[in-house]
C-alpha cells in the first residue's frame, strides 16, 4: 500500500430491516482503496460483498435500509459520501465513481440500442456535440474489442452475447472516465473463456487509465489473477486482509484457508492440498445474519474454534507482515492448518 | 437417366428455415397489420378533412323533397334521414368530430396519466399512496355517470364533453403505468442507469418509460374507440354534439325511431364507428409488436 489512498471506507455498517428482522449484512467494514490500485473483495454468497459495494455507491434503497460508518473519495475532500446529499451523490455517480454488474444480460436497457445508451452515458457528464459523442462512443467499442462498432451501435442488447453486452457495460462505464470502478462479480455469469477475456480487459483498460478498481468475486482463481490486494469477507465482516502474496503465501484466517484449499487444483493457485481431482467444500454454510453468532462469526464452522473464539468481541489483528490483518484469535494455529479436514467438523 | 431427386438434408433444413426467416421478417407480416390500421385511418382522415370535395351538399341541408329517401335514390349515395339531409355527407363531417374526440380526449389524457403513474410508481412511498388514492376516488364512481355529472354541471357541448373526458380518463392510464413503473424500476437496468450518475427524471423518461410505454399506447388505441363510443352514447343521450351539427352518435340516435322501416339512417353511421374502431385496434396490434424490439 504505497499509493495515495483514493477512496477509504471506516467502519462502514448497512443494516437493512426485513419482515423476518434486522439483516446485518455489512457490520463494521472498514478498507482502502489506493490510487491506481486493484482490490479484490472475496467471499461466499450473502457475506456482504454487494451491499458493500451498492452502500459506496449510494445505491441501497432508501427506505429500509441504515447504514454508519465513514466512505470518503479522496480527490473530493474529506467529507462522507453516506451524508451526502443525493444530487451530489449523482454527479459522483458515473463520472468518478462507476460500477458495472454482475449479469450483463439485465444491466442495459433492453428496449434501447447499445449505440443510444452509449451516447447517453458519454454525453451525461460532459457537454458534447452529438457527432463528436457518437465519434466517442465508437471509440469505445473499439477500446473494449467489439468488432464492427459502427454497425453494433444499432443493435438492441438482445443482439449481443454475454460477453459482448459485459464489453459494451465496461465500455458504458469508462465513458465518463471514472477514477474507481466497482465491479461487482463482473465474470460470474459468463463461460470461462469469456471470464478471462473480459478480465484482461478490465486490467488493461485498468492500467492504461490507472483507475483503482474493486473487483467483487466470490471465486478466488480470479481474484488471485488480478488483484494487488484481497479483502476476505465472511458474515458481513472483514477477515482477513493483505498483499495478494501475502494472502496466498499465509493465509491466516482459517476460512481464507478454506476458500484457498476448496480451489480446484490447477486452478492457478499455488496452494493445493488434496489430491488431484477431489474437489473440496466448506462443510456447514454462511452465518444468518439476522442473528449473527456472538463471538467470531466463522466459529460454527471452524475447525480450530475454541471457547474464547466464541466470547471473542473481534476485531482484526496484526498477521506479521505490513498490511496483512486477520480477524482471528488463533491465526498461528491456522497458518499451521494443513489441507481442510472435511471430517473434523462435518 | 433415371435419378431420383433428394435433397441433402442440410439443404432441406436451410429451405425450410429460409422460409420461416422470409415469412416472419420484421418488415413483412407483422408491419402489415400496422400498416393496414394506419391505411385505413389516413383514408378516413382524407375523407372527413376532404368532404367539402367528395360531397357537395351540406351536412345541415334539408332536401324536403327526399326525406328517408334509400341509398342510391333520389340523388343521394347512402340516402337520407327523416328531415332529408344527406347520409353520407353527415357521416364525414360527424367524422371530424368524433375523430376529434377520438385524437383530443385520448393524447391529453395519456400523457397526464402515463406521467402521474410513473411518478407515482417510481417515487413510491406517500407520493404513490397519495396519489392512487385520488385514481381510487375516480374509479369509485361509474365511469358514464360521473361524465354526465360533470357535463351537467358545465352545460352540454362538444367542448365539454372533452373536458369531463379529461378530468375523468386518466386514471386509468395512471394505474396501468404505475404497475408497469413498479416491475420496472426493480429492474437491473435501472440500477445500472442510477450508477451512472444519471437524475432521476432521465432514469425515468428515458429509461423506465421506453419500457413501459408500450401498455398505455395499445391501450390508449382501445381507449380512442372508447371514447369514440363515449361520444356517440352522449351524443344519443343529447349530451355532446348538439343538433343539427352531424356526429355518428346522435345520428344513430335519430335513426332508431326509423330502424324498422328505414335502416340506413342508424347502421351507416355505426359502421362508420367499426371502421374506425378497427383502424384504430389494428395499430394497436401492429404497435405492440413493434415496441417489443426483443420479440422480434
């Protein structure tokens, strides 16, 4: 983390109030995000990963929704962007801040051509000519590899595959070039084919704006692929953090451990445990977190939990190296941990 | 030579696929119906604006010599009513009243409504209730009985009638669009649309509403041969156009007392009203069809 920080996030709480009771779904989230820097944010479904990211950028629906903590975008000052009033939020939106989804097939406009929505998103944040906006938004067709753009501008988004409508999202998002691009499971919906050319896209396109991004992915392969940092989620909380080196090289936390082990082998992470071709799982599923567990929250699962752990008010502590935080009382013991004992607490 | 002709089978599937692709072209079958509607009403727009042309009697113009004289009779095309003015004559200019109607009452009052309902659909919360329960007000009362209210309270005329159309028909456009609004705006387009930064009022025209237009225009397509009949039954009751001035709906009311002995009078000018009617629902179809850009 030698880079300027862009965009900090403090104790960031969004609770949301449901029929059946309170969702915890972000509690105390706290991250950096540094200038031109890549971050990955990984864990299971329902750990927070997208309410995280909708509350950064001002998109949880108003009613029913409470969120704390602190978000602030450097370049504009020191002030919170959770206060912020809405109209200013928006001219945020898009020019400086910009996210893209997780299925591409829902996130345009299904009645409009791609052209349209293009020109509309190169021309929201800057006063432009319309042929010098249509001019823009062929270029950017060009920039994210969709053949024929001239004639691809009057197609619907019916007429486009996944991977070509994810490319005309991107493309839809950098219009404005914005500094930090919240990608939000970008891949996930797509073959892995495409996946991995959408995501030399998004590091390409990365390194030649040096925008930051946060790249949102349940799936550790690509996060280890493409991200300086990684930020471990488990139950709305931060687990572990660091380098991605670090992360690979020492995973502290046993639930890093878990997701580290459950990846395939060959998958192109170093760690393996297993032989080849057993798949392993985390026995046991996501904490509710309507009524989180008191203590660690990953303790019902774990294979190291103690009395302690569950008495535990946590709180993330240094794991050696510079940068590297675990939110785990025993991470000695965890780095310790061999291959994932699926019987230990099945 | 004796050789049996067989295709190769993957001739016969690409024949049999070109032909579905010729037969379902979005330029072919589809537009067609659209194309007949509009057709069929230009023809009647020509006809009713041209009528000074195509007839040279006055629709007011009493030929006392022919009363209920039969189409084809006594000089005039489709004949004459009970005081002898010409039939054909009083359909066309009744025409440009009821077209009127049709035109003037259905785009005020879809505008008004389509935009109460996306407000109300996309804002949500008091505005919505609010104003739902002023759409719930509207529709507690019937419908034909709170157009004569309000006619009476304003004194019969044609531009009256328009009025209490307004007041009254948008509601219904309010509800359709608000439903369409709800379902829309939990899409994940809207969400892209706000992550861009884009205001409100843009994620709202221009975004929810391209989708959601489609509902009110066929329906706004009904609603023009509603109020087409809507005129015609004030009209009947003496509430609209006021006699002599010709409009399809008095007209059949003046012929019902001749129906047995003089059909014309009544029928021409009520198939005057399917003519329309059916112009108008066909672009309504065709419409649908083309607002759908998916479907194609």
């Amino acid at each position: 983390m030698t880079a300027d920080p862009l965009l900090s996030v403090r104790d960031l709480r969004t609770y949301l109030a449901t029929r059946h009771g309170v969702v915890r779904a972000v509690d105390g989230v706290s991250f950096t995000v540094g200038e031109a820097e890549v971050v990955g944010v990984v864990g299971e479904s329902g750990c927070g990963k997208t309410v995280t990211c909708r509350t950064i950028m001002g998109l949880m629906p108003s009613r029913g929704t409470y969120s704390s903590g602190e978000v602030v975008y450097h370049p504009r000052g020191s002030g919170n962007l959770l206060t912020l009033p809405q109209n200013q939020m928006q001219q945020l939106r898009g020019a400086h801040l910009a996210m893209i989804f997780q299925d591409p097939m829902t996130a345009l406009n299904p009645v409009r051509t791609i052209g349209d929505q293009l020109v509309e998103a190169v021309t929201a944040h800057t006063a432009m000519r319309r042929e010098q906006a249509r001019e823009r938004a062929i270029g950017l067709l060009v920039r994210v590899g969709i053949p024929a753009p001239e004639q691809r501008m009057r197609d619907y988004p019916f007429q486009f595959s996944g991977g070509m409508l994810q490319r005309a999202l991107i493309a839809i998002a950098l219009a404005s070039e914005p500094r930090l691009l919240l990608a939000d499971e970008p891949t996930t919906s797509l073959d892995v084919i495409i996946q991995d050319q959408i995501l030399s896209l998004l590091l390409e396109l990365q390194r030649d704006t040096g925008m930051s991004m946060i790249l949102v992915s349940h799936d550790l392969a690509v996060i280890t692929e493409v991200c300086d940092r990684i930020i471990v989620m488990y139950g709305g909380q931060v687990v572990e953090e660091g380098e991605t080196e670090t992360i690979i090289a020492r995973p502290s936390h046993p639930y890093t451990r878990a997701l580290l082990d459950a990846l395939p082998a060959g998958a192109g992470a170093p760690s393996q445990g297993g032989e080849r071709g057993q798949l392993r799982s985390i026995p046991g599923s996501p904490p509710s977190l309507i009524d989180a567990p008191p203590g660690c929250r990953f303790a019902p699962r774990c294979p190291l939990v103690t009395d302690d752990c569950r008495a535990w008010a946590t709180e993330l502590l240094d794991a050696g190296q510079a940068g590297h935080r675990v939110r785990c009382l025993r991470q000695d013991e965890a780095r310790g941990l061999g291959a994932w004992q699926a019987s230990d607490s099945a | 030579m004796n050789q049996t002709w067989t295709l190769h089978p993957s001739e016969a599937l690409l024949k049999v696929a070109e032909r579905t692709a010729k037969r379902s072209s979005s330029t072919g079958r589809r537009r067609l119906v659209l194309i007949a509607g509009l057709a069929m009403l230009g023809v009647a727009i020509i006809a009713f604006v041209g009528a000074p042309l195509l007839v040279g009697v006055s629709p007011i113009k009493l030929d006392v010599l022919h009363p209920l004289a039969p189409p084809l009779t006594g000089g005039h095309l489709l004949g004459t009513d009970q005081f002898g003015r010409d039939i054909l004559s009083r359909i066309l200019y009744g025409g440009r009243i009821d077209l009127a109607i049709a035109f003037g009452a259905t785009s005020v009052t879809l505008v008004f409504g389509t935009i109460v309902g996306l407000v109300a659909g996309y804002f949500g919360g008091w505005v919505d209730n609010l104003l739902m329960r002023i759409v719930d007000l509207f529709f507690a009362f019937p419908f034909l009985v709170l157009i004569i209210a309000i006619i009476a309270m304003l004194g019969p005329s044609i531009f009256n009638m328009f009025v209490a159309i307004w007041i009254t028909s948008w509601v219904s456009y309010a509800r359709i669009m608000r439903a369409q609004t709800v379902v829309a705006k939990k899409q994940q387009y809207v969400l892209a649309a706000r992550a861009l930064g884009y205001s409100r009022l843009r994620v709202m025209f221009r975004h929810i509403l391209p989708n959601t237009a489609s509902a009110v225009i066929i329906f706004s397509m009904v609603d023009a041969i509603g109020n087409i009949i809507l005129a015609a039954s004030l009209g009947f009751l003496g509430l609209g156009a006021q006699p002599p001035s010709p409009e399809w709906g008095t007209m059949i009311s003046d012929g019902q007392n001749y129906i047995l002995s003089s059909w014309w009078i009544a029928t021409l000018p009520g198939l005057a009203i399917v003519f329309v009617g059916v112009a108008f629902s066909l672009i309504g179809d065709g419409l649908a069809d083309i607002l759908r850009p998916g479907d194609r």
